[in-house]
C-alpha cells in the first residue's frame, strides 16, 4: 500500500495498470486511489467474483476490470481489455511465495510482462528480488526431549531428527537463534530477468556473527540454514520501499524456510578462535515433477585459511531439502 500510495504522482497518476492473481483486488483498488486511468484486474479463481463486488462497492468500477482467466492464454486469446498495440504501463502482483519462488505465479508474471509491458517506460512493481540464506542453531528443540515434565522421553529425538531432516519447513526463526551473518545469494532485476535465471546456483560463505556464542564457546554449531527474501520497490525516480522476511525483520505471513542438518550424524560447526568459515554452493531449482514445489541442495565445507593460504578443510557434506506443497 505504502509503495502505491507514495509514488502517486511519478508511476501511476494517468496510467494503465495490470494486477495479475488480483485475490480480492486491494492492490487494483490502491492503484486506482492512486490515479491510475485504467486497472486490469486478473484472477483464475472465482475469488473474481467478490473481487467485482469489492471494487464496485469502494467506487472505482469504471477504472478497474476484472478479468477471470490465466494470464498466458487471455494474452493468447486477446481476452483483455486492450486494443491492438495497447500496453500497460505497471505490472503489480503479490507473486512472491516461501523462500520467494515456492509456488511462485513469476513465471506468468513475466509472460504479461514481455508480451504487454511499454518498452523502456513500463516496470514491474516489485521490481527487485533478493534472496538471502543464514545459519542458526535451535539447542532448545533437540533437547526438549531429554526433560519433559521431569521424564526423559530422549528416544523420541531419533523420530524428530527424521521429521526436521525430510523436507525443508516454513516457520518464523528468532534473530537470536541466528549465529551467522545472512548472506546475499541471489539478486534478480525483475524488468529484465529470464525464466531460466529462476533456478541458479550460487557460491557462498557464511562467517560468524560477533554474538553467535555468547556464553564463550569456542565450537559453534549449525543445525539449520534458514532461506528468505528481501523485495524493493526501486524504480529510478520514485520513493522506494523495501521489506525483508529475514530473521532480524518484523515476521510476514512468509515467514522463513528452514533447511536441518542432520544434528547426529554430520552437523557443521564452526571455531571463532580459528576463525573457520563455512562456504560452498547454494542451488535453487524447480522441481522436474511439480513446477511449484522447489528442490534446494547446498554443498557445503568448513574450514579456514592456512598461514600459507591454501584453504584447510575441517568438515564437509551435501544438504538436500525441499519445499513441497
């Protein structure tokens, strides 16, 4: 709302806006309270329905239309409200999903925009995505199972470990679990970006943070490394907004996606005297079967710079999870 509303004047008053996977139409209706002359609306659910009487009931039926349909086959179809040659000058849409690309509507997203979008003038809105990874470490969830209500119940770990470990999850982590710093793996342009950019991999490295043992240790542990995402709104001559799903942000409704190590058999750990390192690749992809659900698989090392400065590895192992519907 706050990134409609504040650039009025520079990105919407007088132009022709399109909303893809509109919902209920909030963001139609702020870019109509915006000035915007014309608003598509675009659903392929009959949430369309409501959507309708939403826009009719706040006034703003004649600059938004609701269209019921799937973007790619109304652009085939010529089944929106354009006239031959027409584009649209911003593209919004709410496409992000869990670790930014589960279940992602991007792709569709970047249909309507090669194919309606004004050449040099229009944009997206977002129109930069940045996706990020941290470690951190959840001593209190291993070892709740060691003293409950005075039992020790601490067979039950085995069957935890085995759910943590099957699948990547979705859940709000706590800065204070964090022990490394967050990590910048992936940016994308979204004016510019192409399909195939949305399954990568990425070198990283991941250092510890000054806080991450505050108790001394010298050995700190990693169970889990946590996926999230920053969005700016950022087009050049307009105010921009930012929000980050990250650990150290307010939570959103994305929470973060959560990655476990096996915290039995090889959990990487890291010395602050010997200031080690964890660094290796980081793969996002699609995944072969189902589109919306996304395979994650990270290749990782710890370790540090000897004195002649050859990289000394201390441990190594290949993380693979997925976040599936």
């Amino acid at each position: 709302e706050n990134a409609i509303l504040s650039n009025s004047e520079p990105l919407f008053r007088g132009k022709t806006v399109l909303d893809i996977g509109c919902g209920t139409g909030v963001l139609s209706l702020f870019c109509a309270k915006a000035g915007a002359k014309k608003v598509i609306a675009v659903d392929n659910s009959d949430i369309i329905h409501q959507a309708k009487q939403i826009i009719k009931l706040n006034g703003f039926e004649d600059v938004v239309t609701c269209v019921r349909g799937k973007i790619e086959t109304l652009i085939e179809t010529k089944g929106l409200p354009l006239s031959d040659g027409e584009t649209v000058d911003v593209i919004v849409s709410e496409w992000m999903g869990y670790a930014l690309f589960f279940e992602t509507m991007l792709p569709s997203v970047m249909a309507a925009r090669d194919a309606l979008m004004t050449p040099v003038s229009g944009t997206m809105f977002p129109n930069v995505s940045t996706i990020f990874i941290e470690g951190g470490r959840d001593f209190e969830r291993l070892n709740y199972w060691d003293d409950v209500h005075s039992l020790n119940m601490s067979p039950m770990k085995d069957r935890m470990v085995m759910e943590l470990t099957n699948d990547a999850s979705v859940e709000v982590v706590e800065d204070e679990k964090i022990v490394t710093q967050r990590e910048k793996v992936m940016k994308h342009d979204l004016n510019t970006c192409k399909d195939k950019e949305l399954d990568f991999e990425v070198p990283f490295e991941l250092r510890l943070r000054d806080d991450a043992s505050p108790d001394d240790d010298d050995i700190v542990t990693i169970h889990q490394l946590v996926v999230s995402f920053d969005i700016d709104f950022a087009v050049s001559g307009t105010k921009v907004v930012s929000f980050s799903t990250g650990c150290q942000s307010t939570p959103t409704h994305w929470k973060q996606a959560v990655m476990w190590f096996d915290p039995v058999h090889n959990c990487p750990a890291l010395s602050k005297g010997r200031g080690e390192v964890m660094k290796g690749t980081f793969q996002m992809k699609r995944n072969a079967q189902n589109h919306r659900d996304i395979d994650m698989t990270v290749r990782w090392e710890t370790g540090r710079s000897g004195e002649d400065g050859t990289w000394v590895r201390a441990m190594d192992g290949v993380l693979k999870r997925s976040l599936i519907a």
